[in-house]
C-alpha cells in the first residue's frame, strides 16, 4: 500500500455477493476460485459493456460487477468494508406469475445467477448461509494475484494495529504486492435466523450473534435493518422503480424495535461478551432510528458511541418533526425520502464523531426532477461532470448544515458506494475502476465552490484538494484509528 497511490476507502461495498452467487452454479458451491476467469472468483473482472450501461440507463438494473478486487485494485482502494448479505428470502417472491418469470427477473435484477435464486427461494437458514459467506472471503485470504498493473491481494485485517502492519510492509524497497485491506460488516440482522420457518427464537437469536463475535474477524459494524422484516427492527422503504413494483415491503415497514431488538442491540454494544460491534443506522425506519437515538442518550456506557452510517444520502429535511427542505442553498434537490437522513441527524452524527458514507445511487442523492433536470451529453468528460455533481449536492448540503450548527464540516464524510449491493451507480462512475475520475471531477465542484469563501466558520473554506482526500481518505482511516 503505497503512500503514493490513491489509498481510497470505501465504507460499504459488496464484492462477495456476484461471485458468490455464481458459485451456485458449480458441483460444490461456496468456491471461491483462484482462476479469476471464472465468475465465481471474487477477482473475476467483469467490465460494463454497452448493452450493461444501456440496460442500466434504460430500466436501472446493475448486473455487471463494480467491486470485485480486479476493479478495486485498478481504481486504487486501499480499504473496504465488505459487507457480508445472505440475501433475503421475500426478495424472490414477487408479484410475477410464473415460477420461471420470478426465477428469471431476480436473476436479471440482481446478476447471481438463477441456481443462487433457486437456493434462496427454498432458504430456511440465514445464519448458514452468513457462515459460508464469511468462508468464501477467508478462501483466497493473503492470496497474491498478478494483473497487468502488477501484484495484488487482499488481506482480512481484525483491527487498526492490522492496517498500519500492512502500511509499513508497503514501504519496504522489496515489498511489491499491492494490499486492499478487508473489514468485514454485515448487512441486515437476520442473519440471526437460523430458521425462518418458526416464530423467531430469541435464544437462537443471541447464540447465533455468539458465535459470531467469536469469529477471528467479527464484523466492525452492522446494518441492523434491511429491505424486509427481521423480528428485530422495523426499516424503511428501500426498493423503488421496477423493484418496487414487483416486491412487497409491507410487513415491519416503518415499525420501530421489538423487545428481542434492544436485547439484541445492547449484546452488539457491549464489550464483556467480545469486542464491541457498531451499530449502522441505514435502512433502519424514522420510528426504529428515534429508538436507537433514546438507547443511546440514555445509556451512560453509550455516552461516546459513533454513530454510523456507511452507506446513505441526505434528504434535505430539517427533522423527524419538522419535514421541509432547508438547512442548504441545495437542499430541494435531494431526494425527500425517509429512508435518506434529516438535518438534524447529520448534526447528530457529526457531533457524535461519527461516519457518514456516501452512495453513489443516483436514485437516492437527488430527487426525481432534479436527475431530469441534470444535463445530458456525449462527451465522456462531460457526463462525469454532470453526474458527479449530484454527490456534490450531497456534500454541499451536509456541509452547510453543519457549518451553520457552528461545526467543523468535513471530517465525517466518506465514500459508502454500495457498489454490487443492486444500485443505480452514477452514470460513467459504474465501479470501484472509476473512482479516481470521481475525485478528480468532485474536486472541481469542490473548488469551484470553495473559490467563494461560503463558510461562516473559516475552518470550513479548505482547499479543494484537501475536502476531496478527506471524504476519499482521510476520514475513513482517522475514524478506523480510532474505532477499529
């Protein structure tokens, strides 16, 4: 890990879930093979063709690869938290008639293939499969492969102490493997499950999250809430378009935690059963969000707890109660949605020294109009700058609200792509390949902006460049120094 490289950190990635799922499709499944030819290996490297981008522009579906580590080691990242996602089970049963049609547009939606759809669809166990998840990154763990830009791998790191070791060995004159340092989360907690066919177990529950501390590398943070009902919290709605058409969300939309949930949040939390787990606030609903926030405030252990976010968007609005756009000069261009953080939760992570990554889906940064509105072009360099400028929005808006909370702006912002996790990526930024040309055109925005002195707190008027390798870098590797 070269100092002189991008060393980019990605908060909330996916580069199991493709491969994985295609593992399906060999004799025994759960491979994850060193021939990166194959597409069950997570180095497989699986480029967007024309028809992918056409696709994806036309009906938003993603099924090429964004975050395999042949892509991320070609766009210089240099730190992922991978996120492990056994996917869920009502995720396959849709509104379509026919058991091929079902098997046929989950497989299209989501690119893991129709014999992955097929085990999920007969599911009873979450938490088997979350095991084999974990084993297929442990598979090809340290394991050194040889691109055109030289020698790679990935190395699963348990802690900061891990990270720094990888950094000093990069600069030793004969090191010439090029690390991406692995954290590993988890998205979604029922992955608790063990079986799904019975009412929920709490013993079950709390013996599974057990184990799971007891792994040699247990998850850093994880998403308690996902796109359905888990027994544990209630979560926002997430699926839009197509999806949204086709899936129902309805059972647990917009509750808040049941009394197993808090069991399980404070055993997450606590450090005499392991190392304490973060909690990661996305997809959890308004109502389960206002619960965590009571825990915390009321709990004296919790009193220093960093909230996370590793993968989300602001909405613009000003609070649960109070939902209008305000706060920015930007803020009526972000998406409105409950599911995207208010003002006053932005606040709350900033002053809790916090994280806050950011999406790179178009469908969540901004709203609808705002997305029409956005130019259009044939000139590659072009589109790039057009599209970055909807995360600019983004970064704008957060820093404006915290600016005028009397805070320091740029310190808890960091790239949470989502890439694989079946986004819609920003177009021209479709994978983890791109994101030095991300930077380049954010900095633009970023200059551009900053030329104004706009800040209230001088603090705040950075340099261009310097916003830029915070939110690419900086943060995430401040925040991991101090948590992790």
């Amino acid at each position: 890990m070269s100092l002189e490289k991008n060393n980019y950190v990605d908060f909330h990635c996916h580069p199991a879930l493709k491969p994985y799922g295609k593992s399906f499709n060999y004799k025994t499944i759960g491979v994850n093979n060193f021939n990166r030819s194959r597409s069950n290996s997570i180095w497989h490297y699986n480029p967007p063709s024309i028809g992918d981008k056409l696709l994806n522009y036309i009906v938003n579906l993603t099924k090429f690869s964004q975050a395999n580590f042949t892509s991320l080691s070609k766009g210089g990242v240099s730190v992922i938290c991978a996120s492990l996602y056994p996917i869920e089970k009502p995720f396959f049963d849709n509104k379509l008639k026919t058991e091929f049609l079902k098997d046929m547009a989950s497989n299209f939606a989501t690119g893991v293939g129709k014999k992955r759809v097929d085990a999920i669809q007969r599911m009873v166990n979450y938490f088997e499969d979350l095991d084999r998840e974990y084993d297929f990154y442990l598979q090809l763990n340290n394991v050194v492969f040889t691109l055109p830009e030289g020698k790679f791998k990935y190395r699963i790191v348990r802690n900061y102490q891990d990270i720094e070791a990888v950094i000093e060995a990069s600069k030793q004159p004969s090191t010439k493997i090029t690390t991406i340092c692995v954290i590993l989360s988890i998205e979604g907690l029922h992955v608790l499950n063990s079986n799904i066919e019975l009412p929920p177990n709490e013993d079950d529950f709390l013996a599974n999250l057990k184990a799971i501390k007891q792994w040699d590398a247990p998850p850093f943070f994880v998403t308690v809430a996902h796109h359905f009902w888990n027994h544990i919290c209630g979560h926002a709605e997430s699926f839009t378009n197509l999806v949204k058409s086709q899936v129902d969300q309805s059972q647990g939309l917009n509750l808040g935690f049941t009394a197993m949930g808090v069991n399980i949040i404070n055993e997450l939390l606590s450090d005499t059963n392991g190392r304490r787990i973060l909690i990661d606030v996305k997809h959890m609903s308004v109502a389960s969000r206002q619960e965590f926030y009571d825990i915390i405030d009321n709990t004296p252990a919790y009193k220093n707890l960093p909230i996370v976010v590793s993968h989300g968007a602001a909405n613009g609005l000003a609070s649960f109660k109070d939902q209008t756009q305000k706060g920015s000069t930007v803020a009526t261009k972000l998406n409105p949605v409950d599911i995207n953080f208010f003002n006053a939760e932005l606040i709350r992570i900033a002053k809790s020294k916090g994280i806050f990554g950011l999406q790179l889906d178009e469908r969540r940064v901004v709203n609808k109009q705002t997305l029409k509105d956005t130019k259009s072009a044939l000139s590659r360099s072009k589109i790039m700058h057009y599209r970055s400028e909807l995360l600019w929005y983004q970064m704008q808006h957060i820093a404006e609200v915290l600016d005028a909370e009397g805070l320091f702006a740029w310190d808890c912002m960091v790239i949470g792509s989502d890439f694989d996790g079946i986004i819609d990526p920003l177009n021209s930024f479709w994978t983890a390949e791109e994101l030095p040309f991300l930077a380049d055109f954010l900095e633009r925005h970023a200059y551009n902006y900053l030329q104004k002195k706009p800040f209230n707190n001088p603090d705040n008027n950075l340099e261009a460049d310097e916003v830029i390798s915070r939110i690419m870098t900086k943060n995430g590797m401040r925040f991991l120094k101090t948590n992790f």
